[in-house]
C-alpha cells in the first residue's frame, strides 16, 4: 500500500537547484525546515540546516524577505532545545547572520522579540507587548480565523488572524487547553490540506508557501512551538518515517549538489543550435495553447507562426557588424569610443546569428527576445552606466552579496552594445572584454584583501553568477539583462549563459500555458456536466409538475415508440 503524500513541498517543485541566487536557495531548505519542526521531526529539520551549514557557505536569513523563517528555526530551536553548536558558537570563517543581542543589533533583535505580533491588529499588538491582553481578544481573534477554503488576495490582512496568531491569543488568554487542541485539530487539517496540493503536477512554490503563510502563519506565535512539540502533528497525520526519511536524505543531496557545483543549467551541455531548437520549440507551443494572449514573444493579434527563427547572416555580415561596433560610439554616447573597442564578437553570439539573425515574431526586428543583426547596437544602451542613473552595475550584484557590505567590483563606465530586449521592454547588452579584464582585476585585490566571511560572500557570489571563482578568473565577456521597471542587473558570463535562461524561460512559459489549457478544459467539462445535471432535473420537475409525480400518457407512447 502506498504511503500518504508528505505535507511538505517536493523538492522538484522547490527552487533549490534552480534559484540563481543562494539566498532563494537558503529559503527554500530553511521553510522545509520549519516545517519538519512543526510536524514533530527536530532532528530531520536540523539534518537539513546542518548540511546548508556545511556546503552553503554558512547559514544566512534574508532579513528583507524570510524574518518569519528566522523567528520560526531559532522560536524551534529553544522549544526543542536543538540549537546547533554552529549557531551558539559560530566560526569567523563561515556566513551567520541569526539573532545577536546589542545595540548595534537592535533591528534584528526586534525581528525575533517583537516580529511575531505583526499577526495581529495594532492595538491588540500593544496590549500583547504590555501583558495586559483582555478575555474578549480570544473571541474577537477566534471569530477572525480565515477560513480554509478562502485564499482571496482581495481580504484585506487585518481582516483575518492565522491559525498560530489565534494559538498566541489562546495561550496568552490563559487558555492553554483551546491552544492544544487548536494545534491538534485545525493545524493538523491545514497540513492534511497541504498533504493534497503537494500532489498538484502545476504546484509552484510560491502559491505553497502563500497559502502556508495565509493560513498557518507559524512566525506569528511564540508560543505554538512547545505545544508542537508536545502534539507531534507527525503522528496524527500517519506520516510514514521511511519516506520522510528518504526526503531529507534526498534534499541533502541536493544541497551538496547546488553549494558545489552552483545552480542548474540543464542545458549547459547543449550547441547553440540546439539552445535554438528548443527555445523555439517551446516559445510556438506556448503561443498555439493561447494565440490570443499576445504575451508569449508579443505577437500582436491572435497569429500562431511555425518559428520565431530567423535566416542566418552570412560570414561577410558579420564582418560587417563587427566593423560598424568597432568604428562607431554607442547611441547618445558623450565620447567617440567604440561600442567594440577590440573589433571581435565572441564565438557563441557569431553562431548564433549564423544560425537565426535574432529571434522575434516576423516584422518586428526591435522586438522578441533578439535583434537582427542590422539592429544590433543601435539602441542607446549607455545611460546604463550614467552617473545620474545611480544603477551601480557591478560583478556582484547586490541580490549576491546581501547586506554585507563588501566591496561588489563596480563596473563603472563601461563598453558595450544592446543585442535585444529580452521579450519585455528591456535592455539586453554585451560587455566586452576591454571592460570584464579591470573588473576581475579589481576583484582579485578585493577578494585577496577580505576578510574569511566575506570571501566566503564573494565565492558564493562567484558560484551563483560565473560557476565559482576560477571560472570568474576566466572571464572574458558578460551579457547583462536591464528592465525600466525592475533596476536590479541580471547577469551572465558571456552570451551563451544568457541564451540558456532564455530557454529555462521558454520553457516555464510553455507550462504555464499547458497547466491554464488543461485548467480551461476542466472548467469547461464541469459547466458542461452542470449543464447535462441541470436539464435532467428540468425535465424531472416539469414531469412531476404535469402529473405529480406520476409518468404521463404522453411519455409512455413516446416510450413505447421509442
């Protein structure tokens, strides 16, 4: 007989090999983690932050995004008295950003004192904090309890308390007993619901992990980790240890994979050619599934074309092109410094245009992922690097090094050229190496003058965006992804690295557009039986009406005929 389906995310679904930045990484383990704490299983949980400890460089809480998986792991370590040595006693060599108490710390000391009260409403907030809570607050939050069924955005946060705020309010009432069996009846419910989406094939991390914050809110009670402890959710809900056991084996795994090798590129091992065939494979699927749309490469109206391929240029064109970067400045540019100072296009991008010249919907070149060649570097692309922008473009982005402080190797006023848009009004550009070669220059000093914890910021840096520090070292061009509405630089190294994202991204939109097809037949079977149910019973009632209850005359010739 096979087992029940885990309450927790599955590792496919999560964002652990697939997330470019270490920190989405981190948040994905952490939240699995918290809520193996909950079901019962301490020592899975910290199996898990043990190994991130080992292979992720440290342990690391983005304080921007994950304080309620900060304020969860250490509220479970004290409950279960299972904090690591690591995190009482942290070494100067690896990256620990937990709880520290004093002055200079006041802000994240805060997140785990007081954050938990944001569940509740403000007033309610400053009794808490007080210790002069009123017997009624228990009704008013019990009332107040969001109900399972709704995950309307359109619910104001105010309106409703989760699971654990309701726990807090039970126990600091005095009602210890409504809190357990809060715990042991609605909490278990609402992981027997997540035991049901874990089995969704279109579940995506971000809907799991909003309707966990929505419903069970775990950051905003103090209180609820010793009663989950004493409860043991793991038992009510007949988890099978074998197979739980068998998931953090496996997530482990994967963890060494990702902090040794860096995040995934399936298709690292793939031409250029066959880069091509399968972005473009996806990008018409995706557009046949919802011609009307206009979202998938921008075709306007409701065309579904065979290919967004493009004929290949010949070798003379490039030659071309390469000439026109070398002799002519940037569009706007203040000097007559040429976009391509050394006169060479890399490898990877020639061949990509000697097999498609871009790749856009036929009669909009400045559109679609990728310009033709007669449009490249023609869009002014130095405002990038304009003082007045303050866009700060760097080797390591900030979304890598956190807020560490460390020196991010600025790019300053660099050479470059647009080769597309990137599918959404952006601005995608190559950097050459007259300007890549000062950057790893000035890294090299930095790196060789920082401290153990923040090389450990720049290796994890340098894995995530180039593959790790020698691969960095190698470094002869970068292609950076730029968008008017989204300032943070998305960066690769080399042209190549940026066409796999763009197939990654084809992809997901191919499945997206699979699980919306296959959700618009689902609903169109269900009005259609709605509709076969509601006329059966039409004609019931019209035959109970004409002869109360009784077949008339009329039906039983039609049915002898019959």
């Amino acid at each position: 007989m096979a087992s029940a389906p885990l309450p927790l995310l599955p590792w496919d679904k999560s964002s652990i090999l697939s997330s470019k930045q270490s920190s989405d990484s981190y948040k994905s383990i952490q939240k699995t983690a918290v809520d193996l704490f909950a079901l019962g299983y301490p020592e899975y949980a910290n199996q898990l932050i043990n190994t991130l400890w080992k292979y992720g460089h440290g342990l690391e809480f983005d304080y921007a995004f994950a304080e309620d998986t900060l304020r969860c792991i250490y509220y479970a370590w004290d409950a279960t008295d299972t904090i690591p040595s690591f995190a009482k006693n942290p070494s100067l060599e690896k990256i620990l950003n937990g709880p520290i108490s004093g002055e200079q710390n006041e802000k994240r000391q805060r997140v785990v004192v007081e954050g938990w009260t944001d569940g509740l409403p403000q007033d309610m907030r400053e009794r808490i904090l007080k210790g002069s809570l009123r017997d009624e607050d228990l009704h008013i939050t019990t009332k107040r309890l969001r109900s399972l069924s709704d995950d309307s955005d359109l619910v104001p946060k105010t309106d409703y308390f989760t699971l654990a705020a309701l726990v807090e309010v039970a126990v600091l009432a005095g009602r210890d007993d409504v809190a357990k069996e809060l715990v042991r009846h609605e909490m278990a419910e609402r992981y027997r619901q997540l035991q049901e989406k874990s089995g969704d094939k279109y579940l995506e991390e971000y809907e799991f992990r909003k309707w966990q914050d929505r419903h069970l809110g775990l950051s905003q009670s103090l209180r609820i980790w010793k009663i989950l402890k004493d409860v043991a959710l793991g038992k009510i809900l007949q988890i099978d240890e074998e197979t739980l056991k068998r998931f953090v084996q496996e997530g482990c795994e994967l963890m060494e994979k990702r902090f040794i090798h860096g995040p995934d590129r399936p298709h690292a091992d793939k031409s250029i050619r066959q880069l091509l065939q399968i972005l473009d494979q996806n990008y018409v699927a995706a557009r046949k599934l919802d011609p009307e749309s206009g979202r998938v490469m921008n075709v306007v109206g409701n065309t579904a074309p065979d290919t967004f391929l493009r004929p290949g240029v010949t070798e003379a064109q490039i030659e071309e092109l390469e000439k026109r970067l070398a002799q002519n400045p940037a569009p706007n540019a203040e000097d007559d410094k040429p976009m391509l100072p050394n006169g060479k296009l890399p490898e990877d991008y020639k061949e990509f245009l000697r097999i498609s010249n871009g790749y856009f919907p036929e009669g909009n070149p400045d559109s679609g992922l990728l310009f033709s060649q007669e449009e490249v570097g023609t869009a002014d692309c130095t405002f990038l690097c304009d003082d007045s922008m303050d866009l700060g473009f760097s080797l390591f982005p900030y979304d890598y090094t956190s807020i560490q402080g460390i020196d991010n190797i600025q790019l300053g006023h660099f050479d470059c050229f647009t080769i597309g848009i990137g599918g959404d009004e952006g601005t995608v550009i190559l950097i050459p190496p007259t300007s890549v070669k000062p950057a790893i220059e000035a890294f090299e000093a930095a790196y060789a003058g920082a401290s153990e914890e923040n090389k450990r910021i720049y290796e994890r840096g340098a894995l995530d965006l180039y593959g790790g520090v020698d691969e960095l070292r190698k470094l002869e061009w970068l292609c950076i992804k730029w968008e008017h509405w989204n300032t943070d630089q998305e960066t690769w190294g080399g042209f190549k690295a940026h066409l796999e994202y763009c197939v990654d991204v084809a992809i997901k939109e191919r499945k997206t557009e699979e699980g919306k097809a296959e959700k618009r037949e689902r609903e169109r079977r269900l009005r259609e039986n709605i509709g076969q149910e509601d006329e059966a019973k039409g004609g019931k009632r019209k035959r109970k009406s004409s002869n109360k209850g009784e077949p008339n005359k009329a039906t039983k010739v039609d049915a002898v005929e019959g």
